[in-house]
C-alpha cells in the first residue's frame, strides 16, 4: 500500500513538471492537510483542540 501511495506521487509530481503546472502543488497539498486533518478529528484524543481552531 505504501508503494503504490510513493508511485501516485511520483507520477503526480512527474505530470506537474512535465504540463508545467507547478501552481497546483499548494492546492494539492491543502487538500491532502484538510483530509489528514478530518481523518485525524474522526476518532481521536485531540478532536476536541481541532473543533476549537473552526
């Protein structure tokens, strides 16, 4: 599972140097910080600290 997660990011980042689209990196990784931030909120210690910043 780990492998195939490293290749997707290969390949994106090769499609992002190859188009030249290099200002879709910080989009890409707000969304990739926004979905580890909701998984980790699910069921955790820290869910009510997370509330608190919204």
């Amino acid at each position: 599972m780990f492998e195939a997660t490293v290749d997707f990011f290969k390949d994106l980042w090769a499609f992002l140097r190859e188009r030249k689209k290099y200002w879709l990196l910080p989009l890409i990784i707000s969304l990739v910080m926004v979905g580890a931030l909701i998984i980790l909120s699910q069921a955790s210690v820290i869910a009510p600290f997370i509330y608190t910043l919204f």
